[in-house]
C-alpha cells in the first residue's frame, strides 16, 4: 500500500513539473499585437543600402506604442508592465519616383512583464515572419536583448517619440 502511495505522489509529482514547465514556457511567450495600427504611431525610417543594419534590417519602420506606454514614449522613464512596443518591418520598394511600402517582412514586438522576462530587462522580445505568426525568435536574449541591452537608459527602448 505504501509503495502504491509513493508511485503515486512520485508521478503526481512529476506530472505537475512537467506540466508547470508546459504552462510557464507558454506563459512567456509574447503574445501576437491584435489591432496594433490602431496604436500610436511612434515614427518611421527608411534603412537603405549602405546603412550597418540593411542586411538584417533594410526596409520601412514603423514604430507604434499601446496606450500603458505612450505616456512613458513621449515623457520618458521606465515603462510599465503592459507596455507593448511594436517594429513593423515592411520591404522598401522604388516606384515611379518614390520610396514605397512592399510586403511585411517581420514584425517585432517588445512587451514588458518585469516579472516574466527578468533576464531581459523586463522585456519579452518576438518576431512574426511576414503576415504570419510564425515566430521567429529563438533566443531573445543574445538575438534582442543583447542590442538592446546598452539603451538601459531609455529602459533598453531604441526609439524616442517624434514631437
């Protein structure tokens, strides 16, 4: 009898790691930005050739914040728990004299949870491929945080809101 309770509590156990693993790997995962463009429109840049990100970053930024960090974007300081920022990478097209959006090639999202991405300052980063939600980040921390990490100043935040 008592070796049946043992077996028992030892999978029980076990089970519950495992699944706790499962919860907590799921929970830390950023979440897809449903209805970004309606945020706020941070600012855009054009990275051209010739510039040190074309390779990983040429094309249209547009940079949005949601309304727990708009405040924060325009006053500066620490951004909240909530504040989701969002990188939206769109090919740069040459078209009858002008610079013009081509199809999405990723679309980055910071998202802040000082509790859950500790070991990235506060911030969860993730790239969906194109028009997808196919992630494409697999280690936040040396892919994201690793270039963000010398903006600790500006709470590892790269863009400044354009007045």
């Amino acid at each position: 009898m008592k070796k049946h309770i043992v077996i028992s509590l030892s999978i029980g156990i076990g089970l519950n790691l495992v699944l706790a693993g499962t919860t907590w790997s799921e929970e830390a995962k950023v979440t897809y930005p449903e209805g970004y463009r309606d945020w706020t429109h941070v600012k855009s840049m054009v990275i051209q050739p010739g510039h040190s990100l074309y390779d990983s970053f040429g094309g249209i930024h547009h940079i949005y914040v949601n309304d727990k960090g708009r405040n924060v974007m325009i006053e500066g300081g620490s951004y909240p728990d909530g504040a989701v920022l969002i990188f939206d990478l769109l090919e740069a097209k040459s078209e009858n004299n002008a610079i013009v959006e081509g199809k999405r090639k990723v679309l980055g999202v910071m998202e802040k949870d000082s509790k859950k991405y500790k070991d990235t300052g506060g911030w969860g980063f993730e790239g969906f491929k194109g028009d997808t939600r196919e992630r494409v980040v697999t280690d936040a921390k040396s892919a994201c945080f690793s270039c963000h990490e010398p903006q600790k100043q500006s709470d590892y935040v790269f863009s400044t809101y354009r007045k």
